[in-house]
C-alpha cells in the first residue's frame, strides 16, 4: 500500500499486478493515470537491454474496476472484490530469489529471524549508506535497506549498481525530461522467471516525477530528496554514478545540464557537512 493506490496481485495473472486508488477523488485519479503515461513514455525512452535497471511495464489504465473486469472477461463469480476506482495493470515486481532471501536472513536479520524461512522481500539499494545501522530489533522484511557495506557482503557489484542509477537517472532526466522525484531503486525477482537465482535490478514509483523544465535546482531538489539511493561524493561508489551519469547526459546532448547538477550536489552536501 502507498500514500494514494494500493498494488493487488491479479489471482490466474501472476505476471502483473492491478495498482488501484484509494481515493477516487478527481486529482487522485489524474495522479494515477499520469503514473501509467509516464511508465509508457519512460519505456519508451529509456528502457531497454542496455539498461542496467529494468522498468516495469504498464498494460494499460481504467477508470474504474468495472472496465477492466468487463475488458479480460473476469466473471462477477471471479471477481476480486475491488472497490470500482480507477486503476492500471503494471507487470509485477517480484521478490528476491530464495538464495538472496537467504543470504539476507543469515548475514542481516535478528536472531529470532534465522530459526524461520527466509522472507519474500524486495531490497532497497542505499548507496547514499555506506554501512547500516546495527543493532536494531525492528527489521521490514517487505521492504528490507541493502546499505553499501550489506551489498558488497553479499558479493553484489557495488560499483555497476552505482553506474546503473546514474544511468537510469540521466536516462530520467535528459532523455524523458523528468526529475526523478521518489524513484527508487530495488534489488527484486526477475519477471519472467521468478525462479532465477540471477539478482534482477528495477527502478520503481514513480508517481511524483514532474517535467524539470531545464533547471539543474529542480533536478538536484529531487536528488537529494531521494536520499538515501544515490552516493554521496565522499563515497567510493560516487566516481562510477557520476561517470555513468555524465556519459548517459551526453547521449541526450545534455552534457552542461549534467555537469551542473552534479557541481550542485557536490555543494549541497558540501553545506550540510
């Protein structure tokens, strides 16, 4: 569940879930379908093999349950009990593979934790960490924090993580001409075989992303908004972001753009230091 749609999982369509409002209040619904063009036009323009993050595909929006149901011939004695607000059909984020679940729970989790199966959960990648915080006795295994220090431990490539955000985001940026607000980051399923033990890489949410209209600020606000994602400058995953990110910038003939935004999180986390 999110701030304003909740993710149902479609029973008999494992591939894709419904992402569905909670409020069907006019702005509610026009935030909903605007995540859906986005999903489209981001697809469009910065998917890809060569993309070291995937995007999940959107299949399609509706104004209401009904259309839907009525669309994939979903009889009323199937039906899911959805309340009839807009919704759109995305392809599904799966969880980590069983081994990654595993190596999270034995090197990670608390001890109560390791006597039980390992969790189904997404991992979010926080490079912007360079070490977690231990000792806590509240773990979110949905959503479980991967600090630089915990992907290195679990032998995953640090530095092309790094490259593939800067990637994605220049991609974001230069090539869609948003600013990436809320973006995240995941280490995930792979969704076309649920089963793989390959780590599969998405880039996710993006419900806030607005046009960027040229300005370097908007950008930077967004960035730095997203924190704890991105490294910060100090760290040693910083040079293969920004290389990444500058390369990408210059396949879109954005290059001064670029360089601007990163002087600009050069300073911003210059002053808060």
């Amino acid at each position: 569940m999110g701030s304003f749609a909740t993710v149902f999982v479609s029973e008999g369509r494992g591939g894709v879930v419904l992402k569905q409002i909670q409020d069907p209040c006019k702005d509610a619904v026009a935030m909903l379908m605007k995540e859906h063009d986005d999903l489209l036009t981001l697809n469009s323009v910065c998917g890809g093999s060569s993309q070291f993050f995937q995007l999940p595909r959107a299949h399609g929006s509706y104004t209401d349950y009904y259309s839907f149901a009525q669309e994939v011939g979903i009889q009323r004695t199937e039906d899911m009990g959805l309340p009839p607000h807009a919704l759109y059909v995305m392809q599904r984020i799966w969880p980590v593979s069983h081994r990654l679940a595993t190596s999270i729970r034995d090197l990670f989790l608390p001890q109560p934790f390791r006597d039980q199966p390992p969790p189904q959960l997404l991992a979010r990648l926080y490079l912007g960490n360079g070490t977690s915080r231990q000792g806590s006795r509240f773990v979110n295994t949905e959503n479980f924090p991967l600090s630089a220090d915990r992907i290195e431990r679990l032998g995953l490539p640090a530095d092309k993580i790094a490259a593939g955000m800067g990637q994605m985001l220049a991609s974001i940026n230069f090539k869609a001409g948003r600013d990436g607000r809320d973006i995240e980051f995941v280490l995930c399923g792979h969704p076309e075989n649920p089963l793989s033990k390959v780590p599969f890489y998405e880039c996710i949410d993006f419900n806030q992303m607005r046009p960027h209209g040229g300005s370097a600020i908007v950008i930077v606000s967004s960035m730095v908004s997203n924190d704890p994602y991105y490294p910060r400058p100090w760290l040693p995953q910083w040079q293969a972001f920004a290389d990444a990110y500058l390369a990408t910038a210059a396949e879109a003939n954005e290059s001064p753009l670029a360089h601007d935004v990163l002087q600009k999180v050069h300073s911003h986390w210059e002053e808060k230091n």
